[in-house]
DNA sequence: ATTTTTTTCGAAAACGTTTTCGATTTTGCC
DNA sequence: GGCAAAATCGAAAACGTTTTCGAAAAAAAT
C-alpha cells in the first residue's frame, strides 16, 4: 500500500492534479462536485500532503529551532513547555537542542538549525556566549530570531526578558521591610546580563534606603551550586561581620546557604534571613521553606513564541521588521526563611 | 544574494549540476581537477544542500519525534538530554513535544509526527495511554519506534527501562541492611506499571528477608506530591506502629516526608530510616540528604536513540526487524537519610 | 444564433536535489 | 595507429506539491 498523493487521486478521478490540488485548498475555482469528490476519496485514501515537498514549494518548514544552555533547571523546563505549547497552537513544531553552556557546541547548533531551513530560531545564550559571528550570520539571512532570559544587549533582536534589576530591587527591599540592616549579596558569574542586572538592583536598593554599599559584602560565585553556598555561608559566619540578610543570585546556591546555617543551628530567618532567586521546585520543599523571586517562566515561552510569530510573519510578507523587547512581570514569593516572627 | 544552488555553480563552471552534485559528495566519476574546482567555488558560496529538496529526494529528514509527559521531572530532563544527544552526533535532530499527561494531546501529537513525516518516534506513555489505536499507526506504517521509562508491555517495539522490581528489591534491602526491622511502604498511583512492579519489588525483598508482609504498612499515593508525603508522615506517626524504615515511591514525596519528620524532631535515619526513587535534585540537597534509587537518565536516552537508530537502519535497508528491550541498572544511592550511626 | 461574461479546468513550470544509464573522452596496450 | 578498457561527464527522470495563466465549457446577455 503505496503513500496517497495527488496524482493517485486525480488519476482515480480522471482528473488534473492542479483541480485535485486546489479542490483540497479551497480555491474558489473548483465546482462543488468535483470538490466533494476530491475531499471523499482523499478522506478514504488518508490522504495528507507530502510535507517535504511543501515545504520545498513553499520554501517553509513550520519548524522553528530552540537552543537552551540546559533543560535540567526548572526555570528552562517552563519556558521550553511554553514555546513548544503555543508553537503547537500555531501550527509549527520545534526542534531543541543543548548548548550545555559551551560556546562551541552553540555555534554547531546554529549552523544545523540553518542547514535544516527552520522559519526561525529561539535562543538563550551560553555563558561566554555575545555577539559573535554565529549569531551575526542568523540576523545577516533575516532569519527571524529571538532571545529570551540570557541575552545580549549587542544583539538587535526581539529579545523576552524579566526586568532583573527591578526584581533584585524589590528582593532586597523584602529584606530591609523585613527588618534586615546589614544585607550581604552572593552574586552569580561575572559575565552574564542577569548577573549584572541583579547586583545592581541589589545595590540601587540599598542606595534607596540610605544604606551605604560594603563592596565586602558582596560575594562572587565561581560556580552556580549548592557547595558553592555551603562555602559562603560558612565564610560569612567565620567573618562574623553582623550580616543579618543574604540576597542570594539563584535558589541552588540559597538553599546550600540554609544548608549549612541549619547545621551550625543559626536562626533563618531571625538571626539571618535569606531569599533566593527563580523559585525553584527546591525553595518550597526545603525547611526552612526559602523566599525567593518567580519567573513567569511559562509565559516567557509564550511571549518567545509570539515575537517571533510576528517576525516570521513580517519576513514572509516583505514587510519591515523592528525589533522589540518585552519584559514580564517578577513576583516576591515570601515564605519562611524571610519571615521573622 | 540568493542562496546558492547547485544549478548556480554548474552555470558558473560550465559544468552540469549532475556533474556538481557527485563532486560534492565525492563519487569516484569525477576527475580530481573538477572536484576541487567544485569544492572551492562551493565553499567560497557558503554553499549547503537545500535539505528540503534532499528530503523530498532522499524520503527521509533525519529528524526524529519525541513525544513525553513532562520535562519539569529532573528525570525526564535527563533522558531528553541522552536522546538530543546521541541524536545529534549521530546527524539527527530531535522534535519535542509534551502530552501534559493528556491522551488527547498525546494523539495529535503522533498525527503532527506522522504528517511531519520524522523518520521515528520515542515516546513515553502518558499515564492513561495503552495500545490505542494512535500506537497502532505508527507501527502500522512502519515507523521506526521505541518506548522508555512509562511503557505499555502490550505495544510490541523497542524499549528501554529499568528492572523497577529489583531496584524496589534493593531499597529495601538496603533499609534492612541497616537494621530496620518494620518497613513501610509509600506507594504510587494505581496505574502506572513502575509503580506496580516497585510494589512488587518491595514485597519480594520482605519475603526474602522473612519479614511478613502486612498491608496495614502500605499507603497508596493519591497524587505524587510533597504535600502526600506530609499527610503520610503524620499519618504514620499519629497511628505509631513502630515503623522504622520507609521506602518511597519518588524523592518528591520522601522529601515531604522527611519535612514533617523534622518538624516533629524525629530523628532520621536512627528512629525511622527512609529512602526515595528517582535520585532528584532536591534529594542531594535537603537535610538529611535523601537516600535514594539512581536511574541512569542519560544513559536511558543513549540507549532509546541507538535503539531508535537501529531500526532506522533496518527498515531503510528492508531488512527484518526485531524488537529489544534494554533493561539498565539502578544504583542505591545511600545518603544520611539511611546511614544510621 | 451570436457574443459576452462567468465558471471550471489543466498544462506546465518551478522548488533543488539525487541517481541511473548511456555517451563521450581519455588512457593503456599491442 | 588501432582497439579495448577505464575514466569522466551529462541528459533526464523522479520526488510531490503549489501556482500562474491560458483554454475550454457553461451560463448569461444581446
């Protein structure tokens, strides 16, 4: 039983493949007749389009190319399940591929995403990753692209992010409502935008409050881990320079900080309050439960999907295209560790 | 500038496309000067086969379906991780969908895989889904196919799973190793076959052991929550049978356990020992780390790919076929939550 | 009955590649 | 130089669809 296809059914009709074509499109030029007998033999045979071949007539895939740095973290699991949803709904399908943060595993997966022709590229970048020629040979091919979370500034692209100044802000001003005076900030790499962003709000805080910055205060991770705040927690209690609150870049790191304030028995959140960042599955399983700031991760995707939906639409119909940015909304998520009795 | 085709360096060389075509993918009719005059000019066009047109020709996208409940699970993230890639290395893309659990969804989604043309599947069987008739078509028309992890024994493809039976086996073996004398079981929904089998698992190691089975010291899982592993631990205490061991059908709810356990200043692993399934995250991190059963995620996805891959092969070459299963090992994972001192 | 308009259809090109098979050219050999 | 063998090339079909444009048929108008 061979694969029904156009010509199979025009020749059981007698008829041309174009009427067979255009009957099954809907074209106004087919009389009702033919076009009920295309549509019930079609229906019969389960006939459906070759899509290889529409796809080199119409030059288009309904495919569209995600690159994440890992989807281990909770947070990328929720905007992968938001792209791939509403994709769904659109009618494309999308291709994921790994860059396990490095650099040259990206630039490989961007060069296979063009070779397969996708109508578009979704992507959060790797650390080290910026504007390199990788990601210039997407936005020279006007292949429609955007970034969301780990993004580059450099890159003129649609782009979906979450304000992580504000939301750091706001963190900290958790923290000061809560009664905190000497707020410590175990920030994340160097290099990351989210990074920056972070203790610069954590700072824009403090400065808000009247309380002067303590650059001693600010503790830079080598590695996004739970030993990683194992470590920090230990060196700040050795210091033992009066910090009552901890603003920490990520719940991993927060929760090993917990970790070992539970051990040594220090009070969280009456003697040291902690909150987090993402709102890990982790932060409301852990005791104390962990304060912390939720991404709308979901909705990211979402909005991902869509900005490139109008980008893919503007490309095809030679349209002009300018970039945009959105930026959702972050929420205080505070729970034990946060509030002092 | 348009994309380079073979047509617009046969037209630049003087040469035919047939000519160009077997340059490029070295067949021995071509002289050495006209191939490297090919590959130069190629080269210098950034030249890549339109892999639509090699689709069409060719019959096949080197890209494979993937269809699973949910990525949230750190296990799922695992396998998706093995699959992508092996996939890759092997010249494959993947396409991922979720089913969210939904057997409606999970038919569409093999239709849009069908209608994709993708040259297999890998699935994971959402929990209400058997040997429908969406199951059916792709093994119907030859579609490469393979099952991991939530598969149904009456679908008959390759699959890749681990022996749950005896990884239940040795969890409680490993509880009574350490001396546990009463051992309670936590176990899943009704449905799934892994929740069965560690069931059975866990019967079988009791018998071993001598150890008589009482069914007053198993609680079946309502949802697989933190908040389930709560109410059990309350449970458990309040009824006060002397319970000394407890084996969990998923980290998630043994951490809810081990929540409520510290909470009420029972001491664990000394008056009751307790261990997980699954190795999540949160178990490594949570104090005391949680015990657990490690499934070789990763290695799952390696496995469904090869197993995928071979039959790809198979069929391509019209060779017979014969379905495998891969059975891979567990490992206890033996944290504090166990190691009585 | 003739012309005009509208409706319905189909031929053919195009998308870009792969591969078969026959034709042509070159080389080797006596 | 003549012939066989080997090396090199290209015409053409095929994959299955979409779409343009002109032709034929039917309906309407004169």
């Amino acid at each position: 039983m061979r694969e029904a296809t156009l010509k199979e059914i025009a020749n059981r009709l007698g008829i041309s493949i174009t009427t067979v074509s255009k009957a099954l499109k809907n074209y106004p030029d087919v009389s009702d007749k033919t076009r009920k007998a295309v549509t019930a033999l079609a229906e019969e045979l389960h006939f459906t389009p070759n899509s290889f071949a529409v796809n080199l007539r119409t030059k288009e895939s309904k495919t569209i190319g995600l690159i994440i740095p890992e989807v281990v973290h909770h947070f990328f699991s929720g905007v992968v399940n938001g792209i791939i949803a509403e994709a769904e709904k659109n009618g494309y399908l999308v291709i994921m591929l790994q860059s396990n943060e490095s650099l040259e595993l990206e630039k490989k997966q961007v060069a296979l995403l063009i070779n397969k022709r996708v109508d578009g590229i979704i992507m959060s970048l790797s650390n080290e990753s910026n504007n390199d020629a990788h990601i210039k040979s997407i936005l020279e091919k006007e292949i429609p692209f955007v970034q969301f979370d780990k993004i580059s500034k450099l890159i003129p692209s649609s782009k979906v992010i979450i304000d992580d100044q504000k939301a750091a802000m706001e963190a900290v001003q958790h923290l000061i409502d809560m009664g905190c005076k000497k707020i410590a900030h175990i920030r994340g790499l160097d290099n990351p935008q989210n990074s920056i962003d972070r203790f610069i709000g954590y700072k824009k805080a403090l400065e808000k409050n009247g309380i002067p910055f303590d650059s001693s205060l600010v503790y830079s991770c080598k590695s996004i881990t739970f030993e990683q705040g194992v470590e920090f927690a230990k060196q700040i209690l050795e210091e033992d320079k009066g910090i009552d609150g901890i603003f920490v870049i990520t719940d991993l790191v927060a929760v090993g900080v917990l970790a070992h304030f539970n051990e040594k028995g220090i009070q969280v959140p009456n003697q040291i309050a902690v909150i987090g960042f993402s709102n890990w599955l982790v932060s409301q399983v852990i005791t104390p439960k962990l304060s912390t700031v939720d991404q709308p991760s979901y909705e990211m995707g979402v909005a991902a999907f869509n900005l490139l939906l109008e980008e893919m639409i503007c490309r095809k119909e030679q349209k002009p295209f300018e970039a945009k940015t959105v930026a959702l909304e972050t929420a205080i998520i505070a729970r034990e560790s946060t509030l002092k009795k």
